[in-house]
C-alpha cells in the first residue's frame, strides 16, 4: 500500500491519480471474487463428491451449480469494470 501511495503521488493530474485508484480497488475487489468463487467451487465439488451413488435429490447440486455460475459472472463483470478502468487511466496521461 505504501508504494500504491508513492506512485500516485507521483502522477500529476488529480484525474489520472483518481483512475488509478479506482483501477486498483476494482483490482482487489477481483482479488476477493476469485477468493469466493474457489470457495464456492470447493462446496459444489463436494455436493457432487456427496450425490455419487447417493439417493439425493439433484436440486442441491443445481443450487450450488447456480451459486458458482453467478460467482464467475461477477468476476467477469468486475474484470471488465477494473479493464475499463485501466483503459480510462491509460488514455487519461
């Protein structure tokens, strides 16, 4: 964090220092996403290790599947956000 505050001091325009504060939060923000989809990957992994051979119901599975699904269309999403962003910061020197 210390030298994400030194290089932002190091950008002049108060708009591009913006920018790439939000890139980076966004970037951390993707961190987080990947941290809960493994997560959320590892529970559906072992509903499914749990329904082999099991008189379950394959509900669950499709709950935990939709749970994963729904993770990885918000790492998608804030990727494109965080891209997007760096983009801007790009352009904006």
């Amino acid at each position: 964090l210390r030298t994400l505050a030194e290089t932002l001091s190091g950008i002049s325009s108060p708009v591009s220092q913006q920018l790439a504060l939000e890139a980076v939060s966004l970037q951390l923000s993707l961190a987080g996403e990947y941290l809960a989809y493994t997560s959320i990957l590892g529970d559906f992994f072992t509903t499914l290790r749990a329904s082999v051979g099991a008189a379950t119901s394959g509900e669950v599975l499709k709950e935990v599947l939709a749970r994963v699904n729904q993770s990885a269309a918000r790492i998608n999403e804030v990727n494109r956000l965080a891209t997007e962003k760096m983009r801007e910061f790009d352009e904006s020197l």
